[in-house]
C-alpha cells in the first residue's frame, strides 16, 4: 500500500498540488486521471521520488519516502517496477538484454538465472521467441509488452504505468489493460497507473483518483462512477453525448439488477 497524505507541490507562483491525500491499494490497479495540467503526472513523479513534494507524505507500507536513508531508498528503488509512456528500450539491445538490464543493475544472479527469468517474464506477457528482435522489429503493442516485462523482472512490490496505452489502436490497449490487471492481481501488487484512456477507466479502475485543478477531486471505482453526481467527473468521464447515453443505460440497468 502506498499513502499519499496531505501533498503540496508549486513551481515558482505556480500551484501544481494542493493538500492531496489518497490511498493506493496493494493487488489493485489504482489510476490517476484528469485532464492535461490536473496534477496526475506530477503526483506519480512525487510518489516515485523523482519529485520531492513542498510539504505533506508520502508512505510506503507507513514508512516516509521522504525519511529514508540511501540504504533504503535502494532497497525501495529494487521494489519499483516502472512502464514508461514510450517504452524506453534500448534500441541499440535486442528484447531479452532490454528485459534483463534490471537484472544487471541490480541482481547478482549467473547469466543462467537472467536467462531464465527473462524467458519467463516473456512468456508472462504471450513473447515467447521473441529474445533475439530488436525494438525496430516490434509493433508498438509488442514493445509495450517487453516493457512490462522488463517492469516485472525484478518481481515489484509497486508497478507505476505512465499512459501505458499512449499510441496504440483500442484493441491492443484492452491488451496492455488486460495484461496490466492481470499481473497485478496475480502478484499482488500495488499498481498505479497514469492514464487518459476512458477505457482502461471503465476496464481497470479498481481505484480510481480523478485530478482537478492540482486538487483530488474524486476517488471511487469503476462501479461507482456510474452513480456519481460529481459534475467535473461526468463532464470528464462522458463528455461525447454517446458516452452520457452509455452512462445513463447502464446505470438504468444496475438499477433494475439491484430492484
């Protein structure tokens, strides 16, 4: 679990976040959405360590990112697998030395053991055969899937997915979501992911933070965004007049289910 509590950030007069405090659940896919300038990137990035937040926490099992040591931070830094908007492979390494960079940064392990676990992440994400291609050889949902295994490689506790579905068409990003939710679920891990994609909401939205204005304007699940009379949300969630029909149907149909 990981506890964001009271979190301000400014750059300059700038007011980035303010005074936000949520919970991100451990085997959940907790996601962060709002619209561009909400706050959610800046958030992810202090709740990495890559940003340090003005004033406020943030916990990793109660423990302050903030008070940690070198020593820890390292430790903590080896619990934390990250999926980048774009990827980022290496062009110049083919798919299996991509995935076992981590291996190689941070294990001890025989070339053997690396071999195996890379082979076994690969096939966690449906790449058997695949060690030997480099990144220009792979479709875009293909390099979003050795990046989720190169994510996985050291067996995170945390798993932070920025726009996992940027660039890709619905069908291969119901893939990524899939695959996203499913890792979680089976590794119990804390999950959290950056997303504007209306389908990963409604998919994978175990937990879900909507940003307004640097301000955590909403938190809920999936189930509840039917339901909610929260004006920004609906204004943001379904803004098409299809996607406000789609909203009302379906929230007719929860209504005669519970009747």
């Amino acid at each position: 679990m990981i506890e964001v509590k009271n979190i301000k950030k400014s750059f300059g007069d700038k007011v980035v976040l303010q005074d936000v405090s949520a919970i991100m659940q451990t085997g959940k896919t907790n996601l962060i959405i709002g619209t561009s300038g909400s706050g959610k990137t800046v958030l992810m990035k202090c709740m990495i360590g890559l940003i340090k937040p003005d004033t406020g926490s943030i916990l990793y099992e109660g423990k302050d990112l903030g008070a940690m040591d070198d020593k820890e931070l390292k430790e903590l830094r080896m619990q934390i697998g990250m999926l980048f908007q774009g990827s980022a492979l290496f062009d110049s390494m083919d798919v299996a030395h991509n995935i076992r960079f981590p291996l190689d940064m941070f294990t001890k392990n025989t070339s053997e053991q690396k071999r195996k676990r890379v082979d076994e992440v690969l096939a966690r994400v449906n790449l058997e055969g695949v060690n030997k291609k480099f990144p220009a050889e792979l479709s875009g949902g293909m390099k979003k899937r050795v990046a989720l295994a190169r994510a996985i490689v050291l067996n995170p506790k945390y798993l932070f997915c920025d726009e996992p579905n940027s660039g890709l068409d619905p069908q291969t990003s119901l893939v990524i979501d899939k695959l996203i939710k499913e890792i979680t679920t089976e590794y119990n891990i804390t999950t959290i992911v950056n997303t504007h994609d209306m389908n990963t909401v409604m998919e994978s939205g175990d937990n879900i933070v909507y940003m307004y204005q640097g301000k955590k304007q909403w938190q809920g699940s999936s189930k509840d965004i039917i339901f909610s009379e929260d004006e920004k949300l609906n204004s943001f969630i379904f803004a098409s007049e299809f996607l406000a029909k789609a909203k009302e149907m379906s929230r007719m149909e929860a209504e005669g289910k519970a009747k």
